[in-house]
C-alpha cells in the first residue's frame, strides 16, 4: 500500500483500477516488482495491465500459486531438503 500512498491496513476498494487509485507507469513498475520479491516468482511487466485492478490481480497471484502448490515437489518439511 506504501506504493499507492497508502498507510498499510487504510481501506483499498479493489475493484478500483490502479489507475483510479492514482497508480502512474512507474509506480505500476515498482508494485510489481515488490509483489514479485514478496512471492518470490518472475512476474510479467504487464502485470497490472493483465490485471488492472487489485481484486483481478489478488485472483490471478491466487491461481498461479494454487497451480504451484498442487504439485509435490515442496521440499519435505522435517529436512527441508
């Protein structure tokens, strides 16, 4: 939310596109890339306009990692190996 110059936990209306939310290029930029080190995945740079308000994007970062999870290839949890 600090990208969106927001103080965290303020109310976001998620069907808003970034745009209304006054979401500019470089900003659009630099929310991606902290969405990508906070899941740790490579994100596309047309993230926000693949999914241009926060609801659509929540459910897109939702699937993929639904589509990651349902594989067993997670290391095992006793060794971590």
């Amino acid at each position: 939310m600090e990208i969106l110059g927001r103080a965290p936990g303020a109310d976001l209306d998620l069907d808003a596109t970034f745009t209304d939310l006054g979401l500019d290029s470089r900003m659009a930029v630099a929310l991606r890339t902290s969405v990508a080190r906070a899941t740790g995945r490579v994100l596309p740079t047309t993230l926000l306009f693949d999914h241009p308000t926060p609801a659509a994007l929540i459910e897109a970062l939702g699937r993929t990692t639904r589509k990651v999870t349902s594989f067993d290839d997670s290391p095992d949890r006793t060794t971590g190996r």
